[in-house]
C-alpha cells in the first residue's frame, strides 16, 4: 500500500480572494502530493504568480503559496491509502500531463464551475478536474459523478473521512525568483490571448 496527498491550499491570489468573498468558502486551489514532506505540489495552475493565464501542468512549491509578507498558508490534507497497481495508474497518469505539451489550462470550466458545472474541453484541465481524476484512478472513494464535475468543496466533502491535517503550512524557501516575475502589461495580455484562442478553438473544433 501506498499514500496519496490530496492538499486543498487557501491561496494568497487575487482571484482567490474574490472568490471567498463570492463563496464565503476558504479553499480555492487542489494539488496532489505523493511525499507526506509537502515539498511539492502536483497541478493545472498559474506557472508565474502574476500571470494567471500562463498556466497548465505544474510542480510547485511551498513558496507557490507563501510568497512575499506571507510566511505560511492555510490547508487542508486528506490522506489516500491506495494499492500499489492504483499508485502505478495515478503516476502514468501524472508523468502523462507531464510530457504532453498540447494539454492546456481550462480555464472556461473553472470559471463556469459554480453556475453549470464546468464543461470539458479537449486535452484542458484545471486544479479541480486534475485532482479529481486522481482520485478516480486511486479508486479510494467512489464518485457519484464525472469526475471533471467535482469542485474543491465536493473534495473537501467527498473526502472528508480520510482527514489527515488542517492548518498553516510554513514555506521551507525564499520564493522563485521565475515565478515572483513582476507584471508586465504586453506579457499578461500575451498570455490571456493565446490561452483564450487555443481554448475556443478546442471547444469548437475538438482539437488542437
């Protein structure tokens, strides 16, 4: 028997903050951890923090979400005991997202999230239906829906008997310079662009 880590992460974004506002909900980011060390985080998320559309499969850190004033973040751990074969899908499929540059970040899904659900779009993921596959494959808990349909909420409820930790998590680093990029206007728009028009392409099209 293995452990999977499936970290809920109170995230110190702007658009995190809007959504407790909106939600009055804590948790706006899901990761998966495979070291009980919290060191790193595997997701669909932002790969610099002030460029929410460069985004996609990532591996972060503790500094991801305790960067500048911020020493810690708040989180929630749930702890999967999954067999060895169940460990060897979820690590195919993670070393799969690794390698595969045509997946994007769904952005679409996870802003309609609340209102319909999300939706899926070709070879796009985010933190929810990333995770949420993961913990498909761990087959540790059964799902009463696709599993791209979980919101971090669900998560939290879906797993709530396999509770392993809630609380601050202090950062182990000084923050990645790369990631703490400063804003630059050109970049950002650059970004949200080409993020947008590849994603409609795919919805319209069903492929790359």
């Amino acid at each position: 028997m293995k452990t999977v880590y499936i970290v809920l992460v109170k995230a110190h974004t702007g658009l995190g903050a809007v959504a407790r506002k909106i939600t009055g909900y804590p948790y706006t980011h899901v990761a998966v951890s495979l070291d009980r060390s919290m060191e790193d985080f595997i997701s669909f998320s932002r790969r610099r923090h002030f460029f929410p559309f460069d985004a996609g499969f990532t591996h972060e850190s503790r500094s991801s979400y305790a960067f500048g004033d911020h020493r810690s973040f708040k989180a929630k751990i749930f702890s999967l005991p999954v067999s060895d074969e169940a460990y060897l899908r979820i690590t195919d499929y993670i070393s799969e997202c690794e390698k595969d540059p045509k997946r994007l970040f769904n952005i679409f899904s996870m802003a309609t999230m609340p209102l319909i659900g999300g939706f899926r779009i070709w070879h796009a993921d985010n933190c929810m239906s990333f995770v949420s596959r993961v913990i498909q494959l761990s087959g540790a808990v059964k799902m009463d829906r696709s599993y791209w349909r979980y919101a971090i909420k669900d998560l939290d409820r879906l797993l709530a008997k396999d509770l392993f930790f809630e609380g601050k998590i202090f950062r182990s680093s000084p923050p990645d310079p790369e990631y703490m990029e400063p804003f630059e206007l050109g970049a950002f728009l650059k970004e949200m662009f080409s993020l947008i028009g590849r994603l409609t392409y795919r919805l319209f099209f069903n492929r790359p």
